[in-house]
C-alpha cells in the first residue's frame, strides 16, 4: 500500500506538517517586522527620567528632567534611575511583543516532539 505524499503510519502527514511550520514562520517574521514601529515609555523617580524604547528593543530616546541633570547631588542616583527606566522599558517591550506574537498551534503531539505520533 502505498504512502499518501509523505505521509507515514498512522496517518502523520509530513508535507502538512511542514506547511504549517512554514506559515508559522511567515507569521513570527510579519509580527517582528511590525514590532519595529511599535513603541514603549518607561519612567524612573516620578518622571525624572523616562526612556522610550522600540518593539524589537532599541531605546530610540532617553529623556532627563532638566532640573536633575543640574543638581549635583542627582549624580550617584542618575545611573540607578536610567538603569530602573531602561529595565522597564525592556520589560514593557517584551510584553508587547509576547502580545503580538502569533500563538503556536497544538499539534496534538502531547509532551514529545509535536505531531509526532505516539509523543
């Protein structure tokens, strides 16, 4: 008897596997393209410092308030609250880009490999 394409026993169909493998591929690519022009703000002590950081985690602008950038005294705390923005801002960005993320299928392949039959 032979196979139907690739097909295997118990019906495993290689070549609609690998058709959804590859759309799934075009659709991580279309979301990673489109998380470059989505933008995230994230702030540090109340505003003094904010930082503002693309979906695909380039900071496109730091901005410090003025008044902290003047004061000596801000100098040992200036470094913490751009790292706290930064870190937010990161975080903030990752959120969104789970968010847009297209959701993986259940193959039905339970813990193995997915659609394999048997796993």
């Amino acid at each position: 008897m032979a196979a139907k394409g690739m097909g295997g026993p118990g019906g495993f169909d290689m070549n609609a596997l690998l058709q959804q493998a590859q759309k799934m591929q075009q659709e991580m690519v279309a979301a990673q393209e489109a998380l470059k022009d989505e933008e995230v703000e994230a702030s540090a002590g109340g505003g003094m410092v904010k930082v503002k950081m693309s979906g695909d985690l380039k900071v496109t602008s730091v901005e410090i308030d003025p008044e902290v950038a003047a004061d000596p005294d801000a100098a040992e705390i200036l470094p913490e609250l751009l790292q706290a923005a930064v870190n937010e801002a990161i975080r903030t960005a990752q959120e969104l880009a789970a968010s847009k993320m297209p959701d993986l299928p259940d193959m039905g392949g339970g813990p193995g490999i997915p659609g394999l039959p048997g796993q």
